[in-house]
C-alpha cells in the first residue's frame, strides 16, 4: 500500500516530468500567485557570479539571474523541464547553460561555481551525497542557498485552507510548524559535509519565505 508521502512524489514526479506543460498553473494556483517571488528571495544571498541552480525547472530563475547578470547554470533530470526552460531563455535572448543530470552526481568540475541554489527541491536536497557533490564544486568559502519552503500568513479562509492542506499533506517542515524550533535538518544534512548553516525567515506580502543558508568553510 502506497504511503501518502509516496503518493505526493508520484504527483511530483508527474507533474515534473510527463505534465511539465502544466507546473506554471499549478505552482501559480498553489501560492496564490507568488510562487516566482518566493523563489526570488534567495537572491540578496548569492555570493559571486557563477550560480548554478538545482532542479531549474521551467527557467524562470535561471532567466532572472542571467539577466541580472550572473553566470548561470541549470541541472535538472526532466527533459521536459529542460526544453521550457531553454525555450524560454532563448526567447528572451539568453545564452541557456543547461545540463540533464541530478544533484547526487553533478557532473561539474570542482571549485566551478560561487553560489549554489535550489528552491523547492525534492528530499533529495538533504541526502549526504548531494551535499558532498555541492561541497566539491563550490569554491571554498561559496555558498549553498535552499528555499524549502514559503507559509502563507493571509487571515483570509483560502490562505488558511491551503496551509491546512500543506500541514496534512506532509508538506510542511517542523521548522515552519514551531517558529522557535532550531534547524536540525539543515545541520544534520550539511554540517558534516562542511557547511555552516544560517536560516532566515524572509517576511513577503501575505507570505513569509524560509532561506537556508549553507556556507562552504575554506579550506
């Protein structure tokens, strides 16, 4: 019998890869619209110039940070992900630097980037391979930026609906579920790999966005 976390993946799964055409609309109906800007608070973190994003999805970040100016780079394991988000930077005039692979085995030279950035992953994030493959092409003293996770703080009965739902779906931290909790699962996931962890909770209109911020120690 499928668990409700292993039937939440499978959605995941599907609207990553089979429904791409439809994530847009989802993520959009899901965060009342904010989704993009929840994703953009790990902007005032980045540290550098050479940004790679995990899991770049659509491309809507990777074409922020590229007209920023920042040297950017995507990795994703959708096909499907990886030809929207190519078709939309190439759209807009920008070179797409975009690689099909997994966090686990990032397939980078080391020391290549500054910054490494992953908003809403998957429980991939927090496997000890994928903290060591981020560690190694990371310069010393770069920095991992993860989104987690968003809460809607409206008093509106739809935003208190939709956190309800996000509380008994699974989808909710137990830092986002007690304020005061300390960040456990970050300093279990990258401390021993060599990070120091820092963790923000980033106020937005009707919404307060959780930032985890890992630094690579220098060697």
């Amino acid at each position: 019998m499928l668990t409700k976390r292993a039937i939440l993946q499978r959605v995941f799964d599907l609207l990553y890869t089979r429904f791409a055409w439809a994530y847009d609309t989802v993520s959009r109906v899901v965060s009342f619209g904010r989704w993009q800007s929840w994703g953009k608070a790990a902007l005032p973190y980045l540290a550098g110039t050479r940004v790679l994003e995990l899991g770049h999805g659509p491309g809507h970040l990777l074409v922020t940070l590229e007209s920023g100016g920042w040297v950017s780079t995507g990795i994703d394991p959708s096909p499907q992900m990886g030809r929207q988000a190519r078709r939309r930077m190439l759209e807009r005039g920008l070179s797409p630097r975009l690689a099909r692979g997994r966090a686990p085995a990032l397939p980078f030279a080391s020391h290549s980037f500054d910054c490494v950035v992953a908003t809403f992953p998957a429980p991939y994030i927090v496997e000890p391979e994928t903290a060591r493959a981020i560690h190694r092409v990371l310069r010393p003293g770069g920095r991992l930026i993860i989104v987690p996770e968003a809460e809607l703080t409206g008093a509106d009965p739809a935003s208190h609906l939709l956190e309800w739902l996000f509380r008994i779906t699974g989808q909710r931290s137990p830092s986002a579920q007690n304020r005061n909790a300390p960040p456990e699962i970050w300093e279990k996931a990258f401390a021993p790999a060599g990070f120091a962890i820092e963790v923000h909770r980033v106020p937005q209109p009707g919404s307060i966005v959780i930032v985890v911020i890992a630094d690579r120690r220098s060697e």
